[in-house]
C-alpha cells in the first residue's frame, strides 16, 4: 500500500461485514480536499464513502485511499417557496429531514434507514417506499456537483451525460460534492397508515396489484420460513403524509416535530448463529401475529412508519462476526412464477431472514446502472452460513432467466458475468466512464469483483 499522508490506514467494510479491507481514510473538510486527492491518485485510486450503508464492498478501496465525505455535512441553502434545496453530498437524511421539516419541506425518497448520505443516496440512486409513484432519488435531483478524475468540479444536470452515469454509478463517475435536491411540500411529519395481513404470497400479489396505486407509500413484510399454505404470508403497511386537520389535537400542536428518538448501539459482541433456524421462526411468526388483520387510518411518526430500524444503532452486530448477507432483487412484472419460486427457494432452504421486504417498483430513470425497473422486488436479510453460496447461485439463475436484477448496493458476493446479464447498459456505462475517467482513478473493491469499469485490474 502506497501511504498517503495525513491520514491512515483503516478497515472498513459494509453494512453486512462479510469482506472488510484496508484503505487510507481521509476526513474531507473541503472540495480543496478532494480535488487534492484526486489529482495525487496513485495507482490503487480514489473512492468517496458516505455513511457505509451499502452492504457489501462498495464503499471499499482495498490498498487506495477513501475519502470520507460524512465531514462536508451542510445545508448550503433551503428555498421554501420552490422546495428546492442545496446540500454537500455528506448530509446524511436524518439531517436533512430534520432541516427541512421546519420549512414543511419533505425529502422526496426515503431509504429503509435516514443513516445513508446523499451522495450515498445519489451514487446508489437509493429508492424507498413510494418508487411506485415517485420513482427513486435521482428523479429528484435538478443539479449535482461533481469533481471528476482530472481533478476539475463540473455542475451537471440530467440533460449532462455525465448526470446519468453518475446516478447509480456507485462512486465511479467522480466525487459528488453537492446536490441540488428538489423536495415537495407536506402539512405534517405524521403519516397515516392502513395495515392489513394477507394469508399467503397470490393474496399478497393481489393485494399490492390491486391497491397500491392509491397509497403514496407501500411496502409489506412477508414471512420468509413458513411453507405449504403460508408460504409468503405477509403484513402490508401502506400510508401517506396525513393532514393537518386529521391529526389528533397533540399532534396538530407540533405537526412538524419528526421527534428525535434515542439511538441505542448494540456492542459487536454477539456470538455466531444468534440468528438462526429456531430464532428466525419464532421471529417470523410473532412478526405475523403482531400484526393487526386490518387496520385502517393509524396515526404513525417518520421512525415508526419508514425507519423502525434506526432506533437501533450497529443492529447488524445481532448477526454475529460473520455478518449478513442481503439478497434485493428485482423481476419484471409478469415474472410471477420466478417470484414464486423464489420466496419458495427461500423458504425452504434451511437459511433464515427475518427482514423480508416484497414491493412493487413503478417506471424506471435513465441512470445507465440505477437498480430499479418496473416489477417486483424482494429483498432478505441472511445470516452467512455454509451453504448459503448455493441459495444465492439458485436465486441468480431464477433472477437472470426472468430479466431481473440484483441491487448493487446491496451486493457482496454476485460474480462479474451474473451482474453483467443482469445490466444491459453497463457497456453505455463503461464507455462514459473511461470519457471521464481514461486512467482509473475512481474504483472500488465492488467495481473490481464486477468488473464495472474498463480500468486495469491492479
Ligand atoms: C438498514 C438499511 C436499509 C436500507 N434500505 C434501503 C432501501 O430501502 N432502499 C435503497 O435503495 N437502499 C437501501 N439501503 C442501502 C443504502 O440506502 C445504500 O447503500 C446507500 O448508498 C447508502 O448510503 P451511504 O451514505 O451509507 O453510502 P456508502 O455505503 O458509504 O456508499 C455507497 C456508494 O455510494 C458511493 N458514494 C458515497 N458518497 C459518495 C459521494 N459523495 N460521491 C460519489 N459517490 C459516493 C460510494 O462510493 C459507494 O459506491 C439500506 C441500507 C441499510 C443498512
């Protein structure tokens, strides 16, 4: 490893913790900072790291140095009237949403955790709940700043090349420095939620088909281990911002107080196979019966209805020193038998996942390797065990034949050749990248397992 002054070597690894590696971290106070190390690239590269949210390799530079842009955190300017806002790629959204709801400013997609950057959320082109009418976070950028491999700082906008590779691009395009967000307009931080179970996974399907055009917000969760008769039974929770004038009088006081839930961090100290066999089916089961059979117009906060897992910092500590593995993919719609098949692999396949997400995606953007298009999704949590190799390589082969997709930012173990049947853009993508990027000063330890650059392999 080539030493980089100032700043020193450091383990990092993703959200799931499976494949750590080495680089030299450096702490970015300034866009000075970046074009610095940009222009002093040596041959192991440059990468920009938000939050580490992405489960995989992603965020990694095994052997170059990562820029930590968590430090270039402000809010540069908020037009109320307009809704749009200019922020540094380091603002996380739990900031941003805290800014913002002052001015009843909304930020337009919300991932299932606020802990993700914006330029997390742009370079991963992240997606939440209302993909289904609102598309995903790129749709929602007007402008970005960017300082590409000559060290130069470009304001692109999406009628810019550049934009499109750059949303979704997962870090290979250059350093996103600012972004220009346009948000939208809400009454209160409170949404109100219907909840209902479906009894298994045609139930679910129709229930989601048949109804989700009427709800801004939509997800549901399904049980991952019950088989036969059960088999992806499931409790959809879908909402929408609530009125002012339909929230209980407490509430109407402080309609815009997202309320700042204590953070507790779990120690990395659980031993292996906590998350089991036997622990996941109680899990699945008590999920499902906890949840009411239908309940209409439930007054919930920001935390309850998007991000229940924020409360809990470092929960991926649960899953032991062997970390997690999670599985997102997504299949067009009209592929319902691979989606069957698949809950059905899953389910019977011995592994446990206790965060079990099924939706359906709306029409895709032009990010030339943006995750979503329009179908199903479904993504598991699962405890890397031997043998999950072979639900995974069974999985790929079902997403593949069906036109799917794996998500890249959830990824740590697809081969080069999978990802590459799955992105028909990817070429589009390298071609634009080696433009900016002849050299390959932008890489990453997931763009090398996948090959998702043209640069030498060093
Ligand atoms: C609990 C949980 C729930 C999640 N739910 C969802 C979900 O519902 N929907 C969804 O889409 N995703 C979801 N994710 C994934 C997460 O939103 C993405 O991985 C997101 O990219 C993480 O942002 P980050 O700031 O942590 O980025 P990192 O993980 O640090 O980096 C991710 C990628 O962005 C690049 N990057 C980061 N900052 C910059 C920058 N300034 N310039 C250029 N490139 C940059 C990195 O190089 C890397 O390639 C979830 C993750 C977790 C842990």
């Amino acid at each position: 490893m080539t030493e980089h002054p100032g700043c020193g070597p450091r383990r990092l690894s993703g959200w799931g913790r499976t494949a750590p590696s080495t680089a030299y971290v450096r702490e970015v106070r300034d866009p000075a900072d970046i074009v610095a190390a940009v222009r002093g690239a040596d041959r192991r590269g440059v990468l920009a790291r938000g939050l580490g949210r992405s489960y995989g390799d992603a965020a990694q530079n095994a052997g170059g140095l990562v820029l930590d842009m968590t430090t270039l955190a402000q809010v540069h300017h908020v037009d109320a009237a307009t809704g749009l806002v200019e922020v540094d790629a380091g603002v996380s959204l739990d900031t941003l949403m805290r800014v913002l709801l002052p001015f009843g400013l909304w930020v337009p997609v919300l991932p299932g955790t606020r802990q993700v950057s914006v330029g997390g959320a742009v370079a991963a082109d992240v997606h939440g709940k209302n993909h289904h009418v609102a598309g995903s976070f790129g749709s929602h950028v007007r402008s970005l700043e960017l300082v590409t491999a000559d060290g130069t700082l470009h304001r692109v906008d999406p009628e810019h090349p550049l934009f499109w590779a750059t949303v979704g691009g997962m870090g290979l395009t250059g350093v996103i420095v600012r972004a220009t967000i346009a948000c939208r307009r809400v009454e209160s931080a409170f949404l109100l939620v219907d909840t209902e179970r479906a009894g298994d996974l045609e139930d679910l399907m129709a229930r989601l088909s048949a109804d989700d055009a009427a709800y801004p917000y939509s997800v549901s969760w399904f049980d991952s281990i019950a088989t036969g008769r059960r088999l992806g039974r499931a409790v959809i929770t879908r909402g929408r911002n609530a009125l002012l004038e339909e929230l209980p009088p407490a509430l109407a006081a402080r309609p815009l107080d997202m309320g700042a839930r204590r953070r507790a961090t779990l120690p990395a100290v659980f031993p292996p196979g906590l998350v089991n066999r036997a622990s996941g089916r109680i899990f699945n089961e008590l999920w499902f019966r906890a949840a009411p059979r239908l309940r209409r117009g439930e007054v919930q906060d920001v935390t309850r209805f998007f991000h229940p897992l924020d409360v809990v910092g470092s929960w991926n500590h649960v899953y032991g020193p062997r970390g997690l593995c999670q599985y997102q993919f997504v299949v067009p719609f009209g592929a319902e038998d691979a989606l069957r098949e698949a809950v059905g692999l899953i389910a019977s396949s011995g592994h446990v996942s206790c965060l079990n997400v099924l939706k359906r995606f709306g029409p895709g953007n032009a990010g030339l390797l943006s995750f979503p298009t329009p179908g199903w999704t479904l993504a598991v949590d699962l405890p890397v065990r031997p043998g999950l190799d072979r639900l995974f390589a069974a999985l790929d082969a079902l997403v593949l034949e069906a036109g799917g997709r794996l998500y890249l930012a959830k990824d740590s173990r697809a081969s080069a050749g999978t990802v590459a049947r799955m992105y028909p853009r990817l070429e589009e993508f390298r071609a634009a990248r080696a433009r900016v990027d002849p050299a390959g000063v932008f890489v990453s330890d997931l763009a090398r397992r996948l090959s998702l650059t043209d640069a030498p392999i060093l």
